[in-house]
C-alpha cells in the first residue's frame, strides 16, 4: 500500500512540473502577444485626435467662408479640401473604435495569463483562445496602422491645401 502510495505521489510531483513546463510555453505566447499589442500602441499613440478635431473644425468653418459657387477655382480647390472634414470624421470613429477594442485586448490577455498562472483552463481551450486572441490582436495592428496611414495622408492633404484656401478667403 505504501508503495501504491508513493507512486501515486511521484506520478502527481511529474504531472505538476510537466505542466508547470507547458504553462511556461503558454505564458511565454501570451506575453509576447502582450509586446506585439503595446508596441503598436506605443505607435498609435502618436495618433492626437485633438489636433485632428481641430483641423476638422478649421476645415468645416473655412468652407463656410467660400463662396465657391461664382469662382471655378475655388471649386478645384474646395471639393478635396471639404473631403478632409469627412474623411477626418471617419478616422476619428475608428479612433474612438480601436481605443475600445485596444483596452478589451489587453484586458482579454491580462485574463488570460491570469488563468494560465492559476491552471484555471483546460490546454485544449488554453491553445483555442491564445489564437482566438492573437487574430484579433493581429486584426487591431492592422486597423491601428490603416487609420494611421490615413492620419498621414489627410493631414498632408490639409498642410497642402489649407494655406491656399485662407489666401483665398482672405484676398476674398
């Protein structure tokens, strides 16, 4: 009996450190999911929606100003420039959009290292949702980097055009 014992004993000691081994394997996933998510939000960070609210505001108020119905110039001029307010109102949705869902992924893996520390999780489920959630970590960089990119691109498009626009409307 105390040798059924023992071995009962050695048996639990071996399948506690194996899976002491795989949670490292799992934890070791998690956290570089971790990584991947803050370096692209230490990134995104740059993104200021304030000065993009701002540039919106200018934007809509300048084309108040014109009177581009009589002046064929100001119409070449003024149809990509209005084209700024809408699309900057686009990237500040999706601002306000991948703010939700950057706090919800990071919430999802402090869970889920939570649940791989305290073997709260059947492996199976464990390896399910380390993918479920490395997918949508994968989907929000990329999110992260097209609003970015459009960030990039309208602001530039304003730099350009704005200068002529307020000659215009202060010639005018």
């Amino acid at each position: 009996m105390r040798l059924f014992i023992s071995y009962i004993s050695l048996f639990s000691i071996i399948l506690l450190s194996c899976n002491t081994i795989d949670n490292k394997k799992y934890i070791s996933s998690i956290d570089s999911l971790s990584v991947q998510l803050e370096g692209a939000a230490d990134v995104y960070s740059a993104v200021d929606s304030l000065t993009l609210a701002e540039i919106r505001k200018k934007v809509k108020n300048n084309c108040d100003l014109v009177d581009y119905t009589d002046d064929t110039s100001f119409k070449k001029l003024i149809i990509p420039y209005s084209q700024i307010s809408k699309v900057i109102k686009q990237i500040l949705k999706m601002d306000t959009q991948i703010k939700k869902e950057l706090q919800l992924s990071r919430d999802q893996i402090s869970d889920l290292l939570h649940d791989v520390n305290d073997n709260l999780i059947d492996t199976t489920l464990l390896v399910q949702y380390i993918e479920d959630e490395r997918n949508a970590v994968n989907i929000l960089i990329g999110r992260m980097n097209n609003n970015q990119q459009r960030v990039v691109f309208e602001t530039a498009r304003y730099d350009s055009l704005n200068p002529i626009i307020d000659k215009l409307i202060n010639s005018n």
